[in-house]
C-alpha cells in the first residue's frame, strides 16, 4: 500500500519535469523549518534521478534547509533576546564547538544520531558563522546524502526487475 503511494507520488514527481526537482528544493527547506527528517526526500530523489544527478538536488536542498533554519535561529534564539543554556553540559558543549573549529562541526554534521535541523537552529546560539554552518553541513551532510540516493536508486533498479523492464547484474548494484 505504502509502496503504490509512493511510487506514485514519485512518477507524478518525475512527469513534472524540471518542476520535479524545484518542488523537492522546497520541500527540503520546508522539511528542514518543521524539523522533519529529509531522508524520505533523499531516497525519492535516488529513486527518480539516480545518485549523480540526485546529488545535484539534495545536496542544495540541504544546504538552503541549513541556511534557512540558521536565519531563524537566529531571528528567535539570539535576537528574540534568549540566552543559551547555562547548564555545565551545554557550557562544555559551546566551548568544545568554539575551540574544535570546521573539522569538529563536520563531524557533528555527519553524525546520523544528532538532527541536522536542530543543529541548524542552535548554530546562532553557539556562534557558529553563517559561511561556516553551511560549509560543515555541506561536508558533513554528503556521504549520508550519497548513501541515501544509492539506496534509493538501488529500490528503483529492484522496481525496474519486478516489472520486467531491465535486467540486474551484480555489476548495477556497485556502480548503479
């Protein structure tokens, strides 16, 4: 049932043309604002574009999500007049983002256990540059960006076989 919808929604998607990939733009800043996870979104993308041009989508996609997000954390959080948490842990927190530079927000960035979203929204707080937040996400975002648009191409190569459209060698799923 859940698969007839989404295949659905995915060849709507793909019959709108050039139209297709700017709805899914929109809907990754959408996603991002709202704090919804985008990995439905990316495996759409694997599934109607494939991984090099998929990439071309969502990894922008995540990126203007991050830029968004970052302005409206800092529209609420830092000049709404909030101060940031106080506690030892979060103090320890800002201070090792502060000290540990690029390297350590593109790890935080490619962690699959903390939200991207929420990361975007308290990046003002902890005085992270804009340029900055957006080149570690940028970094930190995309192998799990290329793992999710592998994965999704891959279920299309698998639809394409059930249906009888193509065939399947080993080959296809190492390089789709």
């Amino acid at each position: 049932m859940i698969t007839d919808v989404a295949l659905t929604l995915f060849r709507v998607l793909e019959g709108l043309g050039a139209w297709g990939p700017a709805l899914m733009l929109l809907a990754y800043m959408v996603a991002a604002v709202v704090l919804v996870p985008v990995f439905p979104l990316t495996l759409g993308l694997g599934f109607l574009l494939g991984v090099s041009a998929g990439v071309v989508v969502a990894l922008p996609g995540v990126v203007l999500g991050a830029a968004v997000t970052y302005w409206l954390g800092a529209l609420v959080f830092v000049r709404g007049g909030r101060r940031p948490p106080r506690g030892p842990r979060w103090q320890a927190a800002f201070a090792a983002i502060e000290h540990g530079g690029l390297g350590l927000q593109i790890l935080v960035r490619a962690s699959p256990f903390i939200p991207n979203a929420l990361n975007n929204y308290l990046a003002p707080v902890a005085r992270i540059p804009w340029w900055t937040n957006l080149l570690a996400v940028a970094a930190g975002r995309l192998p799990i960006v290329l793992l999710d648009l592998y994965i999704g191409s891959l279920a299309r190569s698998l639809v394409e076989a059930v249906e009888g459209g193509a065939e399947i060698g080993g080959l296809k799923f190492v390089l789709v």
